[in-house]
C-alpha cells in the first residue's frame, strides 16, 4: 500500500478515461470493423423445439442456395473436435458447438451455412432440411431435481450436476442458542449481462506458418487454450488479437462455441470464417444468459437483531451447456455472509440442467442473485422484529476496527467502514426527508417505499472456490502481468495482454504508471499484446484488473525507477540513497543544481553502455507478473476453509419509489448510493462503473427476463420480449464516495467493475416491499413484474374485503 | 436478421402505388412501407417476408393535416411526431393528441406514421384507439377506386384491417367535436415507457353548461383482438354528471366486452382489472378536464 495518502498527482483525480476519445468519435474498432479479404459468412440453423431427437439433416438444398459454400452440422464437428470445457466433474455431459444427435433447447445451433455474405448464408439456413422427433422438455427449476425429469444429458444420468454441502463454523450450536429463526425462499429470475454488441468472432488460418488468427469480442480466461484443446492444435498455434474493442461484456462475452465452429470451418475450408450473432442468435442460441436461482434459507437471530447463522440451499439452473456457469455458486463462498457478523452458516449448492439456453458468468459471478438473498433475509428480520431496517444492519454490519475480519468460510475481509458508508449514504438520501416523503405519499394513497441494501462486492479473482466444486479443478495460479519500457526518447510504453470491454484498461494502467513514475498519463502508450506475445491472462472478470494488473504495473513502474535511480546515481557519483526523483528529474538530495533529467537517463541507459553502472544490463524494459495479492495459493483445507478474493469493495443503496396500486408499476424516483471501492483510481470509471451497474441492476430487479413457458419454449429472443431498462427507467443517481484503502494492493485500491450491480437488485426489491408493507405483502421472486405486483395487491385486498 | 428477398417499387403517386400492387400476382404478398418503424423489424426477422415492397415515402400530398368543417383529416404519411406536434390535432384532437405521446418513443415517432399505425391494427396501439373512439373514417384507394371505412369494423383480427392487400390507405378523419365542453383523458400501462401498452383507455367527454354529461366516448385496447368502445358505459354515463360513483358503476359493463388474453408480460386477469382501473381514470381525467 501507498505512503502517498491522498497526495496523488493523477489517481483519483477527475481526467477524462482516454478510451473515450475513440468511442465518441466513431472510431472503435469492433470484431465486426475487421475484414480481411476472401472473408466468408457463417448463419445458423437453430432448433425450434426445446428437446428433439435428430433423426437426420439435409442440406442439399441449402448447398445449392447461390454463394454456399459449406454446411456443417454436428457430426461432422464433434467427430473433428474435442468438447467444450466443462467447470465441473461432468465426464458425461459433452457440450459442442452443435447439437450433436439431440437438440437440448429451443434455440440450439444445429447447422452452420457458409455463404459469401449473411443475407445469402440465411437464405440458405432455411433450406437446411431437419427431422426432428419432438420430446418432452425439463424446465421448471425444482423439477429438474426429480429423478423422473426428462434427462437433458441422458448419460449423466439425471439433471442434478453437482450436489455439495458445505459447514462453517458451529451453525446447529448457533441455531440453538437464537432464539427465532425464520425461513424464506427468495427466487432470482433467468437474466444476464445483455450487451449492445452481440458476440462476433472472424478466424483465419494461415497453412503456411500454422498460424489460427482469431479476431474475437471475447472476455474470456483460457481462451486460445480452450480453442487449442476443441481442435487439437498447439496453443502456440493460435494467435488472439487483444486489441479488439468489445462492445459490453461483464462476463457475458464467451464464445467458445462460435469461435471453435469459424476456426474449425476456417482451416477446412481455407477461408476466412466469421460469425457475427444477429440479436436473435444472441439471446436464444448464444448460450449467454445468466444465473437462474431459487434459494431457500433460514436464518437464526435473536430478539435484538443479532443475527447468528444461516443455512442455505441454492438450487441453479444452468441451462443445457454448463461450461463455467455452475462455478457461479462457488463464488458467491467469497462473501456469503455478506457484511454480517455471522459466526456459521450451511451452504448446500446444486446445479440443475435444463432444456434452456446454457449459462455464463455474468456481472459478479454469482454474487449479486446472493446478495439479493441476504439482503431479502435481513429485511425479513427487521419486519418480523419490529426492528428499522437501518438500525438492523448497524447492529450487524462488521465494524471497522475488527478488520481483518475472518468470516466462517475462511475468507478474511480486508478492510472497510460499513457504518460509515451506510452513514454518508443516508445522509445522502436525506433520509429523514425521505421518510416523510414516503410517509406523505401514502398518506395521499400511494404505495411508497424507501429501499436499502448494504452490500459486498469482492474483488480480485482468486477463484479457489472452483475446487470447492470440482475437486480436479487443482488451480491455485490467478496472474496478470505488466511489460513496461521506456525508450531512448524517454517516452513510455506499457503493454497489457488482454481485451478490453468497457473497464477502462489503458486510463488504469497510463494512471498508476504515470502516478508512480510522475509522468503525465496522457503520454503514456498502452497496448494489448496479442495472446503470442505475452503470458496468459485471467482477462478482465471478477472486478480483478485495477487490483492486480494495477498492482503489477505499480510493480514494472517501480522497477523502472530504481533503476533510472541507479544509472542516475553512477553519473552523478553519489550512492543512491541520495538520489530523489521528482517529476522528470534525478538530483542529488540537497543540491538540486547536480541533477540527471528523464531523458538523458533513458538516453544512456539505451545508447551508452559505458555510462551504466557495472554489471547493468542495457536498456529500460521491466515486467511484472502478479499472483493475486494476498492469496495464500494453497488449496483449501480439510475443512473446505480457504482465502478468496483479497479486496472487499462495500455498497450502500438508498432507493425511493413509488407503486401505481391499480397497476402495480413501479416508478424508481430517487436513488443514493454510497460505495467504498478504496483508492479510486478514474474517478469517471469508478462512477460510470455505479451508475450503468445500478441500471443493469434495476433491469434485474423489475425487467429482464429469458423467459420459457412450461413446455420449455423460449419467449424472449428480442427486445420486446426482453425487457431491459432505457434511461426513463432509470433515476438520477446520487452517489457518494468513501475510501477505506485496501492494504493489499499497490495504491489501496480495491474492485468496482461490479459496480451498483451487486446491490440494486436487492434495494429496489427492499423498496417494493418496503412500499407492499402496509399491505402485509412480501416479495421475494425477481423480477418484479408489473402483474405479479398488481396480483399481489389485488390478493390481499380482495382478502380484507372478505 | 437480414430480411429475405424481396422487390421493391418507390412509387410516386398513389395511383402508382396502387397499380404495383394489382399488378402483383395473387400468390405475392404486398406491403406498403411507410415509416417502417415496425415492418421492417420484423422483415428483419423474417417475421414478415413480402415479395413486394411498395414504398409510399416519396408520394406528394399523403402528409399533412387538414381541419375543414368539423373534420381534421390526416394524410397517411404524416408523421406520428407531426400529428402530435400539430397545433390543429393539439386544439381539435386534443385525445389523439395525448395518445401520440405514448406512441414508442419521439426517435420512432419521427419515422413512424399514423396511417401505418393504423393499417398494422395493433390490438394496444394507442391511434387504433383513438380511431375507435372518436369513431374516425378511414379512406383507402384502389385501381378500382376509393372506398371510406368506418373504424369501427375497420380493425378486424391482431394485425387484420379492413384493408386489402391491394389498397392503399390515404387519409383517416377524425370528427370534432364542437358541442359543449369537451375533455379527453388517455392512459396506458406499460412495463417500460415507450413499449406496446398492456392496456391502454382512452375517453372524450361533452358535457353542458351545468356539468351533465352529453356525450360520452369510451374505448379500451390491449384487451380484445381489437380496441373497443364500451358501449354500455357510455349508455349509462350519459345524462349523468359523471360523479365518482357513477363511473364506478358504469365499469361494470366492460366485463361484458373485454376478451384479454394472457402473455408473457401479463395475465387476462390483470388486463381485466387494469382495463377498469385505467378507462375509470381516463374518464375522470376527461371529466375534470372538461370542468376546468
């Protein structure tokens, strides 16, 4: 951690991100602005039904549809390729990018047509004759958990992929010393991350070098390696271009699948291959939605509030083609107590497949439908005692002088002020204004709530909970990396290895390098390294980059300087301990008139060996790799007790709405946030970071959903059927910030790409039900629709009728 | 999402307009494309997949707003955004008015215009509604001709009308009306603002210089295959003073004419309680408008 304080030069001042300049004047370069010559184009035949046989596929006439060039289906494909990589122990559930003798959701890619352009690989796609044998579909979420469900993987043996149960701290002791307990069930709706661009992926094989390029929107860990692995090519065969601007991601930007069909058809067919997912692709067949949960929990407090332990069970489904997603009940370990001071709580975490679109990460992994759940739970608390929400989560929130705080699932929480936050944010709301705000709204006949959440958003992706799992999941590494060089011109030039979708990657690293070399940002040149030229990366998930590719570029800039410092110190004949540094000039402590300034030393340093001190190696190049600070690298113990992420972001909500009680809409009027990422870095980000996860995160709550009927049918492939909130659904955002540093990182910095993600959800459930309670009702299932609310209503007042 | 083959003809007169359409053949399927705010979308999807395309867009003289005796008559391509901000739809329909504010959004309304609305015959599009409430006439021509439909009749099935495929709808007039003081009141619900209402109502009332009611109009849309006028409730609102309890009462009778549906964003059930709870408040809006 810094001994800087607040005295920063760059971080944490308001600069403009310097990605902005490309995307507001047009000129980002996507996966769908890259063209290269003899490029082709790839349309998908999806399966209409939910789950069929195959009994077979023509294509003859689609292979004679004008400008065809290839039809591949899924036999064709699985026998070339290995399967897709599963997160969990699923030997028997094979996953490839078509559907192979049996499709598992409506939606499915059966067949992929390449033609010269889309318009002409579409008409074809409708010629792709397929005789399908309708079965019954596995849907409804508990069902899946009965041996008789139809079998989705019928080698698997049954819907139940994963079945653990987890133990910490003394939970039957607590549950009998508390004198209530209370059990609920809270139910988070099939959304996901939606982004304005859809995945696209252009492959390109070149036989002569052995070289698959691969131009991706593609936010993935292990992405050549899981392209290396389905065809069976060498990773060093594959060469993906990181400097592909992704259009909106958090997590969703996975396309392995498509990826594998443009590679394969790209080396087969000796052309380039893309495939860019119309929205109907997208949302039906691009295996892209998110998690899809019905937990059911007790939880044992007592009369003054202090609530004890919980036991949870969450059931998951994950769709037809699990790949990562189940590992998003893993996550959610890192904070399951949220910011409580739980002394036990039983976790009993199950993954259900489906005839549905498979799952992927999204926004926080996990931890957003469970910070819901809590959060749900201690607003029951609080309605059951009698006792202010507010005061509830005071007498339980961690206090700050307790941190390190070591909660039952081995995690230790490394810093923070939850009173403090939750303090600035009422006052930030106004709070008591708003009370009689609310108070005077329903006097006049209004449903009005005022919403609260105070929550945790982990960062640093340290995902050992993989292993709790999938035990043969023995990864313990989780590093990014930083390659930093200044020329003999003095300029520098930092380089990354991964995309970026959105986060702000190059304003990160120009800022902490700037900051630690006192250098303006803005002459700092970033780059992404395509996946040859630089180490792997865990890519830009679990709120990690500012943290640990924060921290290892703090670490190349830090190198640089000690040893400018040390050339410094040999020119000037001194030792260097009395050489300073400032803004661009090495001087001798105490007589600045002997001073070296930036230039010559990068000058010497990569022209004049004779000048270097003995035994220096010539030029100014340094690079940083970074485990993720803080994790102990081990496995967990006996006990399933382990340390995951270092850095716990915290968040306070503030939301105020109103309720049309003859229509049960919802009008969010007010919003207040007060969020603790530590050292902010962008000010602009961090807040862009808030607000956009504060839509995201209404959209949740009242919006969004990937609905299916009970046959399994598929009801939301467009935007009129999925519902995500436009800027009339989304109030001004107030927000506030407070900085607890981290003392793990390089600057105290912690996450915040999960932003107001992890929090809205349950705040804007906290409201509605805050306004539904005068009313006696309690909503627990996301999202709230307009009619469930209004049905709700009409419920309890056709009951007092009676 | 690229749209299936297809031919496509901009015609620059309504009579060419109308001969590219008989001179199709019987197994073609015809569109008119005016704003194409919805109809190209779902070619897109392939939802819709005319083999001919005939564009109205460059035709002379099919936009624009007239009011003339009572009457304000609206060409067929005029913007929805022109009809809204139209000083004489404004004054003389102040209910269309209102409504065209619910109509997606101001971008789409730019694009959109009143006669495709009115030809797609969405069951919950706010001008159909209006067009059913106020009883307007719609006029299509042909090669063989121009014919005047009622709206009542005019919206048959969910995105069936009155018009053939080889018509072209020109002009929808909308009666004023004059006698009394005239209040309108509109409301929808929607999940989001600028979506398909679920419901929408809409009212007009007249009433005379000792607040009795004269005159009453009242239309529902998202609950049956088409918008709906109540009837029964104008009946018996009519002569009253529209008091609280009597709107109330009136109500009742919308069960009677209402076939809600459910759909992924709501029950029939809700639809039948939101009918009444929306035309109930439409009506007041309109009553107190009148009284002010």
């Amino acid at each position: 951690m810094s001994d800087r304080g607040a005295n920063y030069r760059y971080v944490s001042r308001k600069r403009r991100a310097r990605e902005d300049r490309r995307f507001i004047a047009g000129k980002g370069r996507f996966a769908a602005d890259i063209a290269v010559p003899g490029m082709k184009h790839v349309a998908l035949v999806a399966s209409p039904h939910p789950r069929a046989r195959i009994r077979s596929i023509d294509a003859s006439r689609a292979l004679e549809s004008p400008g065809v060039h290839s039809v591949l289906t899924g036999d064709e494909l699985s026998a070339e390729t290995a399967p897709l990589f599963n997160g969990l122990d699923i030997p028997n559930v094979k996953w490839f990018p078509l559907a192979v003798g049996m499709t598992r959701y409506a939606g499915e890619w059966v067949a992929a047509v390449v033609a010269d352009s889309r318009y002409l690989a579409e008409d074809a796609a409708e010629l792709v004759e397929v005789d399908y044998k309708p079965l019954p579909a596995a849907v409804e979420i508990e069902s899946l958990l009965d041996s008789d469900s139809p079998p989705v993987h019928p080698e698997h043996g049954s819907n139940v992929l994963v079945r653990k149960n987890f133990e910490w701290g003394p939970v039957e002791e607590d549950f009998a010393r508390s004198e209530h307990t209370l059990a609920y069930r809270a139910r988070w709706g099939r959304s996901s991350t939606v982004p304005i661009e859809t995945f696209g992926v252009l492959s390109r094989w070149d036989p002569i070098r052995e070289i698959l390029d691969v131009w991706a929107s593609i936010q993935m860990p292990n992405y050549q390696e899981q392209i290396a692995n389905a065809l069976g090519i060498p990773t060093n065969a594959i060469r993906v271009y990181n400097d592909v601007d992704v259009g909106g991601s958090y997590g969703v930007k996975r396309g392995i699948k498509h990826t594998v069909i443009t590679a394969y058809l790209a080396r087969k067919l000796g052309m380039p291959v893309r495939l860019i997912e119309d929205r109907l692709d997208n949302m039906s067949g691009g295996d892209a939605h998110g998690p899809d949960r019905l937990f059911d929990v007790t939880l044992a407090f007592d009369g003054d509030g202090t609530i004890r332990s919980m036991k949870l069970r969450a059931i998951d489904d994950v769709g037809a083609y699990p790949g990562r997603g189940p590992l998003q009940l893993g996550k959610p370990i890192t904070a399951l107590v949220g910011p409580y001071r739980l002394s036990s709580v039983a976790y009993e975490a199950i993954s259900v497949t489906s005839n549905k679109t498979g799952q992927v990460p999204v926004r926080g992994f996990g931890q957003s439908p469970t910070n819901f759940m809590i959060e749900t739970g201690v607003d029951l608390v609080a309605r059951r005692l009698g006792i202010d929400r507010m005061e509830l989560r005071r007498r339980n929130l961690i206090e700050s002088h307790e941190f390190p705080w070591r909660i039952p699932t081995g995690t230790e929480y490394d810093s923070g002020d939850y009173r403090a936050v939750l303090d600035k944010t009422l006052d930030l709301a106004d709070y008591d204004s708003l009370v009689a705000r609310r108070d005077a709204a329903r006097a006049a006949g209004k449903l009005a709530g005022i919403g609260i959440a105070t929550c945790l958003e982990p960062g640093g992706g340290n995902n050992i909970f993989e292993q709790l799992l999938n035990e043969k999941l023995e990864i313990t590494t989780f590093v990014e990396s930083c390659l930093m060089r200044v020329d003999m011109h003095g300029n520098v030039t930092a380089v990354m290895s991964t995309t970026t979708s959105g986060q702000g990657h190059e304003t990160l690293i120009a800022t902490i390098a700037g900051e630690e070399l006192e250098r303006d940002p803005d002459s700092i040149r970033v780059t992404h390294a395509d996946s040859l030229e630089a180490l792997p990366t865990r890519s830009p998930v679990a709120s990690r980059m500012a943290i640990v590719l924060g921290s290892a570029t703090s670490e190349a800039a830090r190198k640089i300087r000690s040893k400018m410092i040390k050339i410094a110190a040999h020119n000037l004949g001194v030792g260097e301990d009395r050489v300073e540094y400032q803004t661009g000039t090495f001087f001798v402590r105490g007589e600045p008139a002997r001073k070296l300034e930036w230039n010559e030393i990068a000058g010497i340093a990569h022209r004049q060996f004779h000048r270097l001190p003995p035994g220096t190696d010539p030029c100014l190049q340094e690079f940083s790799v970074l485990q993720v600070p803080g994790a102990s690298g081990q496995l967990p113990n006996e006990k399933k007790e382990i340390q995951l992420y270092p850095c716990f972001s915290f968040q306070a909500h503030i939301p105020y709405v109103e309720i049309d009680p003859g229509t049960g809409k919802v009008e969010v009027l007010d919003y207040a946030i007060g969020h603790d990422c530590g050292t902010v870095i962008n000010p602009d980000i961090v807040r862009g970071m808030i607000v956009g996860g504060l839509a995201h995160g209404i959209g949740a709550a009242l919006y969004e959903k990937f609905a299916y009927d009970e046959d399994g049918q598929f009801l939301a492939g467009s935007f009129v059927d999925y519902l995500l909130p436009s800027s009339h659904e989304i109030p001004m955002v107030k927000d506030v910030e407070h900085c607890t540093p981290s003392p793990k990182t390089s600057l105290g910095q912690k996450g915040s790409g999960e932003g107001g993600y992890l929090g809205a959800p349950a705040a804007i459930a906290s409201a509605v039900n805050d306004a539904l309670a005068p009313l006696d009702i309690s909503l627990a299932e996301l999202p709230m629709r307009l009619c469930d609310i209004e049905a709700a209503i009409h419920e309890k007042r056709t009951e007092r009728t009676e | 999402m690229k749209a299936a083959e297809f031919d496509y003809i901009r015609a620059d007169s309504v009579a060419a307009a109308c001969e590219a359409l008989a001179a199709a053949g019987p197994g073609e399927e015809r569109k008119i494309v005016a704003g194409g705010q919805t109809l190209v979308p779902l070619m897109a999807m392939r939802l819709a997949r005319p083999s001919l395309l005939v564009d109205i867009d460059g035709i002379p003289g099919l936009a624009g707003i007239d009011s003339v005796d009572g009457v304000v008559a609206i060409g067929a391509m005029t913007r929805q955004r022109a009809a809204e901000l139209s000083p004489a739809v404004r004054s003389e329909l102040p209910l269309l008015a209102k409504a065209l504010r619910f109509v997606g959004h101001p971008q789409t309304r730019n694009r959109g215009t009143v006669g495709g609305s009115l030809v797609h015959g969405d069951p919950a599009a706010e001008i159909p509604l209006v067009a059913v409430a106020l009883d307007a006439a719609l006029e299509a021509e042909s090669t063989g001709g121009r014919r005047v439909c009622p709206a009542d009749g005019f919206f048959e099935t969910p995105m069936v009308t009155a018009v053939a495929p080889d018509e072209c709808l020109v002009e929808a007039r909308f009666p004023v009306w004059n006698a009394g003081r005239i209040g309108t009141g509109f409301r929808e619900v929607a999940s989001r603002q600028g979506d398909f209402a679920i419901v929408a109502a809409a009212a007009q009332v007249a009433l005379d210089g000792d607040g009795t009611c004269t005159r009453v109009a009242a239309a529902l849309g998202g609950v049956a295959p088409r918008p709906v006028r109540i009837a029964a409730l104008e009946d018996a609102l009519t002569g009253t003073r529209l008091e609280d309890r009597a709107i109330d009462a009136a109500l009742a009778s919308v069960e009677a004419v209402i076939e809600p549906d459910d759909d992924l964003h709501a029950t029939a059930a809700y639809r039948g309680r939101v009918a009444k709870v929306l035309l109930g408040r439409a009506i007041r809006e309109a009553r107190d408008e009148a009284l002010a």
